[in-house]
C-alpha cells in the first residue's frame, strides 16, 4: 500500500513540476509558429490555459502523461 502512495506522491509532482514548466517550453513554440505564419501581423499573442483545458483532449492526455511517468519511475525503482 505504501508503495502506491509514494509512487501517486512523486507522480503528483511530476505533473505539478509539469504545469510549472511547460508554459516556458510551449509558448516560446506557439510565438514562433505565430511570427513566422503572419509575419506582418502586429499584435499580442494570449494564452489561456483554462480554455485549453476545456477544449483539448491533448492537454488532459499530456498530464496524464506526466502523472504516469512520475509514478511510473517511483514505482519501479521502488519495486526493484
């Protein structure tokens, strides 16, 4: 029992750490794909990770993702 809840801990932190960093990895991306598809277009780029969670299935997969590898590595080193 105690093997699951270490592992779920060190899972949620994975995917806090995930939260955490993804802004600084994704939207450097977004902005570049933005610049270079409308070049001459002024004007700010928004960002709204609310909305991204209520319309993207991606968004929901790639947290789970995070949350599997962080318990996933736990456990197995745990395990072992």
């Amino acid at each position: 029992m105690m093997v699951y809840l270490k592992s779920a801990a060190v899972g949620l932190c994975t995917l806090i750490a995930f939260i955490v960093i993804s802004p600084f990895i994704i939207l450097p991306i977004l902005t570049y794909q933005y610049r270079r598809q409308f070049p001459n277009r002024p004007g700010e780029i928004g960002w709204d990770p609310a909305s991204l969670l209520k319309h993207s299935p991606l968004a929901w997969f790639l947290l789970f993702i995070a949350f599997a590898i962080g318990f996933g590595w736990k456990y197995r080193q745990i395990t072992r």
